[in-house]
C-alpha cells in the first residue's frame, strides 16, 4: 500500500512452471525465504525452471503476490521488485460424507465470470484435518470449486453473482462433499 520495503515478507520458491491456462506444474518445493528490513532476500538454486510467490502480513493487513516464473542459468542472478496486493482471506472446513480421499482434494478460486482459457486465481490442498485457507487479491471476483475425482464437484457462485471481497475481509465456507454415484449397467 505504501509502496516501503517489507520486512519479514514470506517467500517460496517451487520447481515447475505454469501451463498454457497459467496454473502451475509444480515438482518440487524448493525452499523458502523472509525478506529483511530492506525487502530483499536471496535463494540459491540450480539451473532450472522455478515459480516464485510473496505473502505478508503487516498488522491486520494481509498481502500477496502473483507468480513469478523465472529461468536462471548456472552463475546468473535475477533481480525483481514484488509488488504486493492487498489480500483477502477465504477458509473454512471441508467434510466428507463418507471416507476420506488417500490424497487431499484441492479447493480452487476462479474468476467469476468464467473467462476461456483461464486457469485458477489460486489452488491450495485441503489440509488432513479439512481446514484449507487462500489468499487471493481484493481486486478479483471469483468463484469457488471444488472438483476430486469419484466426489459429487462443488461450484459456489454465491447465487450467480461471484465473491468479491474489500480489502482484508475474510469469507468463510465450509462444505461437505459426497460421494458420486457410480451407475452401472446390468
């Protein structure tokens, strides 16, 4: 908001890049970073293809960034000034009617109305006790989807109108996911 250096800025830096709709291919995690009292902060990584993103939160205010995707070679330093946005929180808990999957699901916030070819806004798991938290930027109206394979999906649209939050809001959804009836032919 001030445009100041950010200190104790979280970084995290994974393997991958992102597909051609812009969600990413992540491989690997790769490590983690905060910023110092000048913002600045440094990984050492081996040549490769790497996403790069920014979290903070100074006060009650929270913040994000976008992706950064980046190609160092052996020996060649990359220099980047983040621009941080505003953020907005969305979590809540999801329960299973049923048993639970081997592998967390993952809860998607997309921009509402869809746009073709557009991937997620932002993707995270659902952690193993069913909570799931996102941050994403107030400036986006989005919807929430939760799609795993052999489950009925989730589509919240908030009635067709789409979730746009003010700054530093908080949204919290919970939902229950039931199991897809698997028809069969006799």
């Amino acid at each position: 908001a001030t445009g100041k250096p950010l200190n104790g800025a979280l970084l995290r830096l994974f393997r991958g890049e992102n597909d051609p709709v812009g969600d990413p291919l992540i491989e690997a995690y790769a490590g983690e970073a905060r910023s110092d009292e000048n913002g600045s902060f440094i990984f050492q990584v081996p040549a490769g293809r790497y996403l790069l993103y920014a979290a903070a939160q100074i006060g009650e205010m929270r913040y994000k960034s976008n992706s950064w995707e980046l190609e160092p070679r052996n020996g060649e330093d990359h220099f980047r000034v983040f621009a941080l946005d505003c953020a907005v929180v969305v979590r809540g808990m999801i329960a299973f009617n049923g048993y639970q999957p081997a592998d967390p699901p993952q809860v998607a916030l997309k921009r509402y109305p869809k746009k073709d070819g557009e991937g997620a806004l932002v993707k995270v798991p659902v952690n193993r006790d069913g909570s799931y938290e996102c941050l994403i930027s107030f400036q986006d109206r989005f919807s929430i989807v939760i799609e795993e394979e052999g489950w009925m999906a989730i589509k919240d649209t908030n009635d067709d109108q789409g979730y746009k939050l003010g700054a530093n809001e908080v949204l919290v959804r919970d939902y229950v996911l039931f199991p897809r009836e698997i028809e069969t032919e006799i």
